[in-house]
C-alpha cells in the first residue's frame, strides 16, 4: 500500500499536481479543478492537525466500519459523498492552490502526530492517515486526469 510518508510517492503526487491547470476537466463529480485543489488543501490541513474536527454523530455509528472499508488495496469510489466542511463552492486562484497543496504535502516528510481525528471515520492511527492521505489525493486526482 502507498502511503503518504514516502518520499517516491510525495514526488510521484506532487508531480501529478503539478500537471493541472485552469483547463482541467472532471471525469466525474461536479467539483471543478479549483475547487478540487481547496477541497484537497482543506483536507491536507485537518489530516496535518493543523485544523481540528468532532467526529460527527453518523461517524460515531458508521466511521470504524466506513475506514475498514477504505482501508482496502483498491481505489476509492467514484463520487463518494463529502463530509459537508470540505465542500468548496467558490472558485481560487488554481495556480496558488497548487502550490500550496505541493507545500502541504511536503509537511509529510516531518510529520510526527500518532495520527488524526477524521470528521467521520473517528480516530485514525498515522499509518491509517498515511495510506488515506495518498488515497484521497489519488482519488482526486484521477477525477481531473492527473
């Protein structure tokens, strides 16, 4: 499994960001790039504990069961649903969040939490957040082509 906390893989994302730009079309989702880089911004800062979140109610009942299920080897979905604070709707500067995704992902290098509090799945473990770091930019970044 791919993590987070491997340089190769830093590089082989960073690399894939780097590609995007203002004409990049979605191959599924209704996000555009923009707002896909501040989603995937947004999401680097909490998975960073630079951002803090509650668990939420239904990831009290579901989340254990929900992360065991993204855990798996394999890509994740196509539109899978979007915990409501990273939902973007405005449009940024495609350029700056680029750039700040790459120097948010090179935060990982140094990374020294136990892990995070994901809003659903709970509690996460730091090789439980290394692996779901490089699943969701993956994920993402496969919606725009990259």
């Amino acid at each position: 499994m791919k993590t987070i906390f491997d340089k190769t893989t830093r590089d082989e994302l960073i690399n894939r960001i780097s590609s995007l730009n203002d004409n990049s079309k979605a191959q599924w989702g209704k996000m555009n790039v923009s707002q896909m880089l501040k989603h995937c911004t947004q999401w680097e800062e909490m998975a960073l504990n630079k951002t803090k979140y509650k668990q939420s109610f239904l990831g009290k009942l579901f989340g254990k069961m929900a992360l065991k299920d993204i855990m798996k080897d394999e890509p994740m979905k196509k539109n899978m649903p979007t915990v409501h604070s990273f939902k973007i709707r405005e449009n940024t500067d495609v350029a700056e969040e680029k750039e700040k995704w790459i120097k948010l992902l090179a935060e990982y290098q140094t990374f020294s939490g136990n892990g995070i509090i994901h809003p659903f799945f709970g509690v996460m473990t730091k090789e439980q957040t290394g692996y779901l770091v490089y699943k969701h930019s993956d994920h993402h970044l496969k919606q725009f082509g990259a």
